[in-house]
C-alpha cells in the first residue's frame, strides 16, 4: 500500500482513474484540486487537499509521505506549464518516488496541448541533472543502518565491445574502430588517428598532449585489466533505486556523424 496524489483531482479524466484506484482498496487517496471539497465533489475513500499551485512551499507540505504522484492538470493557457514546473519541483523536495505528467489526449499538432511537450522536455533536463551517483550518495546520507566497509555502486557493467555495439545500433551505422596493443599502451608507441584531449583548468596548455596521452593509455590499460570494475554494496541496500539505463546514450548519439 503507497500513497497516491492526483493532481487535478477534479476533473473528469481523473474522476475514472480515481474510481478504480480507490475500489482496489490498496492505496492511501489524496486529491489536490484548486476547489474547495464540497459535498458533491467529495469521493470515499479519499482525503481532498486544496492547494494553490503557485505556492511550492505549499505544494512540498501537501505531497509529504506520498510515493506517485499523477497529473491531470490542464494548461492550455500556458504552453511553459507552470503548473507542471511546480509541480515537479515540490514533488523532488518533497520525496515522491514516480511522477506521470498530464498526457491524457494528444500532444502534436493540437496547439492547446503544447504544453505535454514542454513538461517531456523539463523532466528529461531534470533527470540528465540528476545523475546516478548523487541520488545514491543523497540516499546514503539518510540511510539510519550502518554503512557498509566498502560501498561500492554500480550502474550498468558493459564491455567496450557491447558499448559500442550499442553506439552502432543507435546511430544505425558502424564506428570506425581502432584496436590498439597493450604493449604499445604500456610503453607509449601506440599510434591512432584521433587522441581525446583532456579539457582541465589544471592541466598547462603546452602539457595538453602529452597528458591526454598518458591519460588515455593507462586508462585504457586500465579498463582491460578490469579497474573500473566496481562493487554493488549500494546497489544492495537499495533495492529500490532504479539506475539508468545504457540507452541513455541514445540522447548523445542519435543523429550524429
């Protein structure tokens, strides 16, 4: 059993969803609505929470304890949805686990729904802010059992073959691939057509190639003797944590050369 807003509680898509939800009898109820609760909109089996949705501080408060969170809200008025915005922002502060925007109709041509586009294009910037290894470590943090000796976390382990079997399906052609000998790793004769240049306020302009060489071969040589390899402690004690996925990658490159 989890608790469940509906945003937009009041309206009449919602009203449907609301109705199954409640017959399971599985879930906590709360509906967020900018009405007052009246005895005609008043539903059993759940809890009416007027909120102002311009006011975050508010909306935070009101999505305490509250897993997902699902929207019904309407904007037409507004294509930047900054109901939506608020929304969203309240629900990080405030914890909430899973999010679905408001995606009920269609979202294309239909000018009054431009605003579905926006909110895919916010919570797509907000999710590339927020990586991986500073969810994790903010989890740790509130984590009240001992911390394990070692705590490892590790996202998704690949070899440089399946990675860049993954960048040829997405692309949708082959990369040209530059195999290079360990040997050669290790005393510096390797040769390529191309060197990754390391971009470092530290590092002297006129030590740039030399660096970037040295980088990449004993990362390299690194990534094949397995140092990169990490261990899952953190993976373990949060079992609920979902990490992304490889396919992130396609964001980076779909379309490119």
């Amino acid at each position: 059993m989890v608790k469940i807003a509906i945003a937009g509680g009041s309206s009449n898509v919602a009203s449907e969803i609301i109705d199954v939800l409640v017959a399971t009898g599985k879930h906590e109820m709360l509906l967020l609505s900018r009405q007052e609760a009246s005895t005609s909109s008043a539903i059993k089996g759940t809890t009416w929470v007027q909120v102002d949705y311009q006011n975050q501080t508010q909306l935070t408060h009101a999505l305490k304890g509250v897993h997902t969170l699902l929207s019904f809200v309407a904007e037409q008025e507004d294509p930047n949805s900054p109901i939506q915005k608020n929304l969203i922002k309240a629900a990080i502060e405030a914890g909430v686990k899973r999010f679905a925007p408001s995606e009920w109709a269609t979202s294309g041509i239909v000018s009054w729904y431009s605003y579905k586009a926006e909110i895919r294009r916010y919570l797509q910037k907000i999710n590339e802010e927020h990586q991986d290894l500073a969810q994790v470590v903010a989890r740790a943090i509130d984590y009240e059992h001992p911390w394990p000796v070692v705590g490892g976390i590790s996202g998704v382990e690949m070899s440089l073959k399946q990675m860049i079997e993954l960048g040829e399906k997405i692309r949708g052609k082959p990369f040209k691939v530059e195999e290079l000998p360990i040997s050669e790793l290790k005393d510096g004769t390797w040769k390529s057509s191309w060197t990754p240049k390391i971009d470092h306020p530290a590092v002297p302009p006129q030590k740039n190639d030399e660096l970037s060489r040295l980088m990449v071969s004993e990362i390299l040589r690194g990534i094949s003797a397995g140092d990169f390899l990490c261990s899952d402690e953190w993976n373990r004690l949060l079992p609920d944590f979902e990490f992304t996925q490889a396919e992130f990658l396609t964001s980076v490159w779909e379309g490119k050369p």
